[in-house]
C-alpha cells in the first residue's frame, strides 16, 4: 500500500466522542416503505465522529459543488434531526437525492442502501479530486471513519512462499450461516482456505499451479467498524437464527499483525429484520444517544430501552466504533463479553481514534 501523496482531511480534527450530550433526537416518518432508509439514517446520525463532522457544518461552508451533493443533504438531515423540536421529521431530501438507485414504495435491502449513502459521501468528499492517487482518495473524512483494509495472503504448500495483496472495505459481510456469535463468524472469516485443483494457485516460485492456502485478516482496522450478517440467499430468503453479539469487541485475533493500539471497540448501533425475507419486514434500530443511553427508533417512534434489549435482537447490520486505550473500559469487558448479554445500563466513556 503506497502512501498517500496528499491527506485529504487531517485525522487529527477527526472527533470520535460527542462534542455535546442530549437525549436521543426526532423520529423519522416512513413515506412508503422508507423503513429500512430510516434505520440506516438514525445508525448513521448516531455515529459519533460523522455526526459531530456535520453538525460542525464545515463541509457546507467551503462546497463548491453545483447540484447533488450527498455529504450536504447528510449534514442537513443531521442537524434537523437532533436540533428539532418536533418528534418526528421526513427524510423527503435523502429519498429524493438517492431515489435513482431505489424504488419508491418498494421494500429495500438496508444494506444496501448502508453502502450506497456511505459510498454517495465518499463521492462528495472527492469532488475535484478524482485525479489524486488511490491512496490519496482513502484519507477522505468518511474513509477515515468508516475504511479499513483487509490483507489477502496466499501461500504456496510447495515452497512456502508468499504472496500478499490488499483491500479496502467499508464493511465487512459475515456469514452466520454455521456460526451462533459475531465473533465465531469472524474466526471462519479468518479461517484458511484451501485452494487446490480447478481453484489451484499459480505460485510464480513453483512455476506451476500448486496447492495453496489463502487467508484473510483485518490489515487497518477503522475507527468504526460495520459488521453485516449475511442473513439473506440470493433468493431472498432469510437465516432467522439469533447470533450473539458483544457490547465489547476485541479485533485483535483477527488483525494481520498486532497493532501498537488494540483495537477494542464498543457497541454504539443494532439495526434489526423482523420478517421472512428481503423483499418483505420491517427494519428498525437500536442507537446509543449522545447522553449514554439506549433507544429504540422504529420510524416516527423513539423510546428508551436498557441495553439488555438492544443486545438481544435479530441484528442484520452492528456498528461499532474504537476505543482509546487510555479509555475507561471495564475490567475484564473484552474476555467475558464474548457474545454474552446483561448488566446494568453503561456510561458512554472518552472515545479516540
């Protein structure tokens, strides 16, 4: 991975604990099948480092962008969302914007709906500097928030040698098809696969295609990290097992390598499916507000729920964001909380890049 010849927004203005602490903010209407565009917007909004971005408004003050720009429409609906008085507000400026990539009045997947907003931003923060190197258009705000890489390695069974390659991931999909918990779905992700006869690998030291082995780690992990459990066939059809989930996540066992900083993340957001398929259901979510606490936001409703609740649903989509170090977690959290629910409601503590 080369380095970036220019750093398109400092990381060091990046602000990953709330600048201000208030109750959880407006509702959302549903204009017709919107349910799985509202969650994806309250899981966003609630996301503290791209939140306290657009409330600063800094990218609308210095846009030069004429017509569609995504990151202002975002920055917009954040405000409104958590300024407004009213209880509920409608997201008629997103439906509008992204309406070309979806069917008003349709059921949609919300994740992908996640990547097509998420990418819309990073489009935004690269206007007028598409011509930089790929690694320039990485350090963007919303690549920093919410990039990381992954590490391909493939090793030859023959000589041993090896051969790296690397990704960036905005996401990463899980299959929970044999797995009861996340983090038992991030052990098969990281699992070693066998490459051999019509998959065999070409190893340029061997001349010849051989059997291999490929594997997958988290190369640079994000400051906040979007899990997908892949509960939907290519049909449609839904896996509506419950796979456990933790408050606390460790990525260190599956990190190309040990990182000078752990990266331990916690829970901030649980967007849910209830239903038997893609093209049918509900979505809502679960988001932690700035003040530390737990709601539930199902459309136009926002109420209050302990964390118990949040912990224990159907999840489709988890956001995590990284914790610092020197934060104040609690003792033993990242060994017990392995997928476990329970305990008293927590207290949001300092968060870091």
């Amino acid at each position: 991975m080369a380095p970036p010849q220019r750093i398109l927004f400092p990381p060091e203005k990046i602000c990953m604990g709330w600048q201000q602490r208030q109750r959880a903010g407006a509702g959302l209407y549903n204009l017709g099948n919107t349910c799985f565009l509202n969650s994806v917007l309250q899981c966003l909004t609630y996301t503290p480092p791209l939140a306290n971005y657009l409330l600063s408004c800094e990218h609308s003050d210095s846009c030069q962008q004429e017509g569609f720009c995504m990151m202002c429409i975002m920055e917009a609906h954040v405000n409104d969302a958590l300024s407004t008085s009213a209880c509920a507000i409608q997201p008629r400026a997103v439906i509008n914007a992204l309406s070309r990539h979806f069917t008003l009045g349709m059921q949609e997947d919300a994740h992908d709906f996640l990547r097509c907003t998420v990418t819309a931003m990073q489009r935004a923060c690269l206007a007028g500097s598409s011509a930089w190197d790929i690694s320039s258009q990485y350090t963007t705000i919303v690549h920093q928030i919410f990039g990381g890489f992954l590490r391909s390695r493939v090793t030859c069974c023959s000589c041993k040698a090896v051969s790296d390659s690397y990704e960036a991931f905005l996401d990463v999909p899980l299959d929970i098809q044999a797995a009861s918990s996340v983090t038992a779905a991030l052990e098969d992700f990281v699992k070693p696969e066998q490459l051999a006869g019509e998959n065999s690998f070409r190893c340029n030291s061997c001349g010849k295609k051989v059997t291999a082995l490929k594997r997958f780690t988290i190369e640079r992990a994000p400051r906040v990290l979007t899990l997908c459990l892949k509960r939907f066939d290519f049909s449609g059809k839904k896996i509506g097992k419950f796979v456990q989930y933790p408050q606390y996540l460790d990525l260190q066992p599956y990190m190309s390598q040990g990182a000078a900083a752990p990266p331990l993340y916690t829970l901030y957001a649980v967007l849910v499916h209830s239903g038997g398929s893609s093209l049918a259901g509900h979505y809502f979510c679960y988001t932690k507000a700035s003040n530390g606490l737990w709601y539930q936001m199902d459309d136009t409703s926002v109420a209050y729920c302990d964390r118990n609740t949040a912990l224990g649903q159907q999840a489709y989509l988890l956001f995590y964001i990284r914790w610092l170090i020197e934060s104040r977690v609690p003792e033993g959290a990242y060994r017990e909380d392995r997928g476990g629910r329970g305990g008293e409601e927590d207290r949001t503590p300092a968060q870091g890049a």
